[in-house]
C-alpha cells in the first residue's frame, strides 16, 4: 500500500484529544488512567497521500475527573 500512498491507521491506546479527526462512538470513563485514550479502534482511518478518505471510529476511554473527598 505504501506505493499507492494509503496508510492506515489504528489509533488503539494513543491518547485522546479534543482536536483530533474520528467519529467516537462511545465514551467510557475510569478513574485509573492519568488521561484519556482511545481504548479501541473499531474502523482505522484511512489516509490517501496523507489525505483522511475514511474517518476512523473509535471508542474512548475518559479520566473521571470526579474528585474523590475523604471526610
């Protein structure tokens, strides 16, 4: 595939951010990470001379930023 420019991309276990061009379809959340990643990729994004022709969709796995307050 490298000689026709695609690559494809599996975003599972890459961290997670705001900007970042995927359709999520679910959203997860644990308090034992430090962040957010993507916890799995169920379609890759394809990218075509590093162009995306097929959005990646993925499942996240969100910080539960609810704090803990021990009396």
């Amino acid at each position: 595939m490298d000689k026709n420019d695609i690559e494809i991309v599996d975003h599972t276990n890459q961290k997670f951010n705001e900007g970042i061009n995927l359709d999520i379809l679910a959203v997860e959340k644990s308090s034992d990470i430090l962040e957010s990643i993507i916890k799995e990729t169920k379609e890759p994004t394809i990218l075509h001379k590093n162009q995306v022709v097929h959005k990646g969709k993925v499942i996240i796995l969100e910080k539960n930023s609810r704090d803990l307050i021990h009396e």
